[in-house]
C-alpha cells in the first residue's frame, strides 16, 4: 500500500485544480483523491487514485479515511503549485 499511496501523493495537476482536490478533500473525502487520479495524465496513477479514493471512502466511519484524505489532498496541492 506504501508504493500505491506514494504514487498519488506524486500527482501533479494545475494549481487550480490542486486546490479544488484540497478543497473536496474537506468536504468530500475519497471522492477528492478519486477526482485527482482521474484527472492525472499517467494511466497508474489514475488507477492508484481511484483505490486509495475508494479505501479513504470505506474508512471514513473510523476518521482514519478523512486524515488519510486530508493529507493526500495536501500533497496533491503542494505538488500543483
């Protein structure tokens, strides 16, 4: 899970969408990290977004999801500046 979670905390968008995905990933967590692999350009990335968006939806009940999302969503920012 290591190397998946690094690969979407590498995704590089434009800096608007980089605060968009912060943004969802507040209000929307998983659903944020989903929306950041599916604009990625690298075809492994897409794929890595989408599970782990998945698993932070799954684990939203016990916190752990949104912290997860919170902070993928950060990286993804701090990546698009």
């Amino acid at each position: 899970m290591g190397a998946m979670n690094e690969s979407v905390n590498a995704i590089k968008l434009d800096s608007t969408m980089g605060m968009v995905v912060l943004l969802l990933a507040i209000l929307a967590p998983g659903i944020s990290t989903c929306i950041a692999g599916v604009l990625s350009k690298d075809d492994e990335q897409m794929k890595n977004g989408i599970i782990v968006g998945i698993i932070q939806f799954l684990l939203l009940g016990v916190c752990i999801g949104w912290i997860w999302a919170l902070l993928s969503g950060w990286k993804i920012y701090s990546n698009s500046k």
